[in-house]
C-alpha cells in the first residue's frame, strides 16, 4: 500500500456521552496507539489499562490496517471525557526495525511492502514532532547553541542581537516576564510608589507625583543653594541653582544630556562663570569658552538649555 496520510493524531471535544472515537491514519500494531487527555490546564498520559484501540481489518493485497477506533474509558477505566476537555489519539511507533531478511530466502510482498510503511510512518511521526519545535527559517544561518543548563538555569529563552537563542533574567508575575528591574515598580500597592520607583517621584527630576493633589503629575523647580564651586548633573534638570558665593558652575557634557535639558542660575549679584565642558559651546562663545556672570549686573537669573548637539543657549 502506499501511506497517504500525513495524519499521525486526532482531536477529538469532549461531550460527556461518547465513549468510541475513531482515527482515520494506518496502524500498524494497536500497541502503537497512545492517548493523551487535555484538562484545558493540564495534559494527560493515559493509562493503557483505561483503553481499548481496535484496528480496522486490512484490505488486500495491502499488509497494514488503515484506521480503526480507541474505546475511552473501558468499563472501570472512569469516566467519558467531559465537556471542556478533549481527547488525542496518537500514532508513537518504537524506533525499532525487527524484520530481517535472510540471504537467498524468499521475499515476501507483504513483509516488504509494511516494512516499507513502517518506516513512512516513522518519517511522519519524527516530522509531526519537528513541526511542534521552535524553527528558524529557512534562509536564516545555523543558530548558536544555547549554554549548558547550569548557566541557563531559571532563566527565560530570549534572542541576542543577531538572532540567536540565549538565557535571560527575569521575573514572572501571573503570567508576563518583566525585567527584574521593573519588579519594584509592577509590584508598587499605589501608583504614587510606582512613580517613585521609576524616578518621577523624585523633584530632582523635574517632575514630581501627588505633590499638588492627589494623581496630579506636577513639574517641579527645584532650590538648589550651592556655596561652592559645583558641577551639574543629569539629575539637576530643570532645577534653580542658587550661587550664594562667587563660583565656578561647571555644566554636564552636552553628549550625555537630551535636547531639551536645562537649568535655571542665579547669580544673587556675585561673579559666577559658567564652564562648558571643553568639546561644547556656549552660544555665541566660542568652544570651551566660560559665560560670565558680573556682580555689577546685579541679581541675575538665566536659563540655560542645550540642543543635545554640542551647544548650549540662554
């Protein structure tokens, strides 16, 4: 015969009543047939003791029994599958090859014709299993192999830059992976202490959460009184420095910051010289070049921002 189904399994909903099912794929040996029973949380294994598989009868001249049906539960086995869950009848054949054919002995048509069958069936059984794994494609290079399981143990399966499988960490919380960084913030009791995880519960940022009312996100211009000479951080956006002294403010590398960073100085009638760092500028200075606030000027105030490429302005 020629196997003409692809098939090795079937599917079939519970409905509390049926007890026979039938499957449409060539058997060999009833042995062959496995079963498996899906709770809808929970896949189960049968147990050969709560089933019968009956193999329809072969049609000559073909030697393999195509189809038959499995009998689930056989009288005691428990009870028929309920609605909800389901029942798999699957083809799992022994990776065994038992015929043997002696020399200058009569070859059966037979013999060899299900020799032949088994191993269809066992080329189907190998393929339904690839079909089940995770595959790259076809026009993708070999994929790295992934390290040894003391490294990946209880790590999540994640892909590097190029594609390749790889360990990562990371938490479950119900069913979604986060970062173990964001935990903090997942697991906050109020939004207020999520904000705060993340850092916009903080003035220093410029923003700051349930400050004015109760879910209000609030900018905020933070008092800063410095006495001493200071370098500013990413941290000091949008904050009021005030110079209680004649200094030096010495302003962050513009290539760590983001168009838009700023910071307020206030002079409060001192000399205070404002320092870029030697690859910026400060418009219309040239590179390098400190902006001077004069004493004679008075009590002055700036704004001072960068563009994120090199300049500052004010």
């Amino acid at each position: 015969m020629t196997v003409s189904a692809i098939n090795v399994s079937i599917t079939y909903q519970g409905d509390g009543v049926t007890t026979l099912f039938a499957f449409p794929f060539p058997v060999i040996n009833p042995t062959d047939i496995i079963i498996f029973i899906s709770t809808g949380t929970d896949v189960i294994l049968g147990n050969p003791a709560t089933y019968q598989v009956f193999l329809n009868p072969p049609v000559a001249p073909n030697p393999t029994p195509v189809g038959g049906s499995v009998l689930y539960p056989v009288v005691g086995g428990g009870v028929p599958v309920p609605v909800g869950q389901t029942i798999t009848i699957y083809r799992q054949q022994t990776t065994v090859q038992e015929t043997s054919f002696a020399n200058q002995s009569v070859l059966y048509q037979t013999v060899i014709e299900q020799t032949f069958d088994f191993v269809t069936m066992l080329t189907q059984q190998l393929q339904e299993v690839t079909d089940r794994c995770i595959q790259g494609s076809p026009i993708d290079p070999a994929m790295a192999q992934l390290p040894p399981a003391a490294v990946r143990a209880n790590m999540f399966l994640a892909f590097d830059s190029m594609g390749n499988p790889m360990p990562a960490a990371g938490v479950v919380l119900g069913n979604v992976v986060i970062s173990p960084a964001m935990v903090p913030v997942v697991t906050a009791a109020t939004v207020q202490v999520a904000a705060t995880a993340l850092g916009i519960g903080t003035p220093a940022f410029g923003l700051q959460f349930g400050v004015s009312a109760p879910g209000n996100l609030d900018q905020n211009i933070q008092l800063v009184h410095v006495a001493t000479d200071t370098i500013l951080d990413t941290f000091d956006h949008m904050s009021r420095i005030i110079c209680d002294v004649t200094l030096n403010i010495t302003l962050p590398k513009v290539s760590t910051l983001w168009n838009g960073w700023g910071v307020w100085i206030n002079s409060r009638s001192h000399v205070v010289n404002v320092i870029p760092d030697a690859g910026d500028s400060i418009d219309p200075l040239a590179m390098g070049e400190a902006l001077v606030m004069e004493a004679a000027g008075g009590d002055t105030t700036i704004f001072i921002q960068t563009d994120g490429g090199g300049v500052w302005f004010f």
